[in-house]
C-alpha cells in the first residue's frame, strides 16, 4: 500500500482527504488501531465499531456509507459476519488462487482440445463445423472436428481478452455504480462485493476474491459465451479467460502489497493507488491502463 513507500502520504493522511461531506470522528486504543468511526453528516451520527462484526452495521450508516467507504482505514483486519463459518469463507490468501483456478484453467483447455460436441436440441439440430458453415446434425448433439491447436489458440486469447474488458467493465459499473443508500440490502451487497476493499485496503486476506463469489462470477461470465459460442471455442476461451482472471487477481494483490520500484508495476500501482485514496470515480483498470485509454476514464497520477 501507499504506506510501503516514501514516495506517497501515509493511508491515513490520504484517507482523511477523500472525506468531504460527512465529519468522521475516530476512537483509538493505545496501540494505534481504531476501535470505532463516528459519522454524522446527512444521517443522524451513528458509531461503527470495529471491535464488532461489521456487516450489519453497515445499513446503519444509510447515505453516510459512501462518504463512510471511500475513507481508508489503516487497520489491517476487520471482523465481517457474526458466523465463524461465514466468516472463514470470506478471506482467502492469494496463493489459493493459482492452486483452485489453474487446474480448472487446464480442465478447460484439455476439454476444447479433445471434443466440440454440443447440445443443440434448441437449435433445431444446426451445428457449425468452427469454418463458419453450417452444417446439418442430429437434434441433440452437433458433432464436428476437435479444435486444432491454432483455432485453440484463437479462441484461448479471444477469452483472455474478454476478461480484460470484463475486470474493467464490472470494476466501473457495477463495484463503482450508483449506490442505493436507503436500501439495506444493497449496503450490505455492495460492502460485501467491493466496498470492504475500498474502507480496508491494507487487508490482505480480503484482496483476492474467495472461493464462493469467484464461481459465481466465472460460472457467470461463461454463460455468456457458452450462449455465443459453441461448446469447443467457449472451453477455449474460458481456459483464456480464467488465466486472465488469476493474473487480475495476483497484479491486485502486488500492486497493494508489492514494492515495485520502477517499471510497469511502478506506474500501475501509482495509476491503482490514485484510484483508492484520490479518486474512486476514475482509473478502473488493474492489470492493465488500456480500457482506461480506450474510455477515458483513467487520471493524472499526482505525486
């Protein structure tokens, strides 16, 4: 994090600059850690404390939660659920990823390389033979050709590019879209899905995406090219698409935890660190600046 390196402010400092509108008041044990925030600005003052699970605490704070989220926190762990089964399901360490997504990731790939069998009963028995004609099969599987390694290699890097626009696109609509605050179950969904990481950046076991919302997501996105594609190239690309995922979530890792000096991990944690302590509303890009360029939504890095 910022705190890493002498170039930037400390997390604190930064933090209490991205509070404008709601007056935060923080309560410290001798140690330095917060033990609660008081917030009063639009709402009634209401204390978040952190000795406590904060999950459900977080409704309480109705259109104070935004001003609430975007101001870092230099604790470096938090309680979320009351549960000790719920809560051990929501952090992960970052070389689980490598471990439970590479073996899928090849699972995939083997899948595509050996059948392009699809069921195709709803397509009235059109099947394609991957050259772009269609061919005439029976009405529950479409039959063709094993991909050759260069049409794998095709679709592979067609899914790797796919996440790419999928990371940018799901960090600026949907982590950072308009926020129901009079609603409390958005507040918890939206806490639960990406504002815990803007409030407590300096957690490390809340960085990678656990087991439970990373199926849900993947399965998610693969539907959506098991509904464009037949089966053969959707295995390839979803083979692509979850190495982009594992690189998404091990460069987010780095770029927080990491003490790039010079190079493209210097520039991309400076672009990254912008995003969280100075403007959550640019700069979605975290394994590459490029759909940044493409819509310009990226910022000046200021030193």
């Amino acid at each position: 994090m910022m705190a890493t390196t002498t170039r930037a402010r400390s997390t604190q400092d930064v933090g209490q600059a991205a509070v404008s509108k709601s007056k935060v008041s923080t309560d410290q044990d001798s140690s330095g850690h917060t033990k609660a925030e008081e917030i009063s600005g639009q709402n009634k003052a209401f204390k978040v404390d952190y000795t406590k699970p904060i999950l459900d605490q977080v409704p309480k704070l109705g259109k104070n939660y935004e001003e609430w989220v975007h101001k870092p926190s230099a604790q470096r762990s938090f309680r979320m659920f009351e549960s000790d089964l719920f809560e051990s399901g929501a952090t992960m360490s970052w070389y689980m990823v490598p471990l439970v997504w590479l073996p899928i990731s090849y699972a995939f790939a083997r899948a595509a390389l050996s059948t392009d069998a699809r069921l195709n009963s709803m397509l009235g028995g059109a099947g394609d033979d991957y050259t772009g004609n269609m061919t005439d099969t029976p009405d529950i599987v479409s039959e063709g050709k094993a991909l050759s390694t260069g049409t794998f290699a095709g679709w592979w890097m067609f899914g790797l590019i796919f996440w790419t626009i999928s990371e940018y696109s799901l960090h600026r609509f949907i982590f950072h879209g308009p926020i129901v605050s009079d609603n409390e179950w958005f507040l918890r969904f939206h806490f639960l899905l990406h504002g815990q990481h803007h409030k407590f950046p300096l957690d490390k076991g809340r960085l990678v995406f656990p087991i439970v919302p990373a199926l849900i997501t993947s399965a998610s996105l693969y539907a959506v090219l098991y509904a464009l594609l037949p089966l053969a190239p959707s295995l390839a690309a979803m083979s692509g698409m979850l190495i982009g995922y594992i690189v998404y979530d091990l460069t987010h890792y780095y770029v927080h935890h990491g003490k790039p000096a010079s190079g493209y991990f210097y520039h991309l944690r400076e672009h990254h660190m912008e995003h969280h302590f100075r403007n959550q509303d640019s700069g979605f890009g975290i394994t590459s600046m490029v759909w940044d360029k493409v819509f310009q939504s990226g910022h000046a890095v200021r030193r």
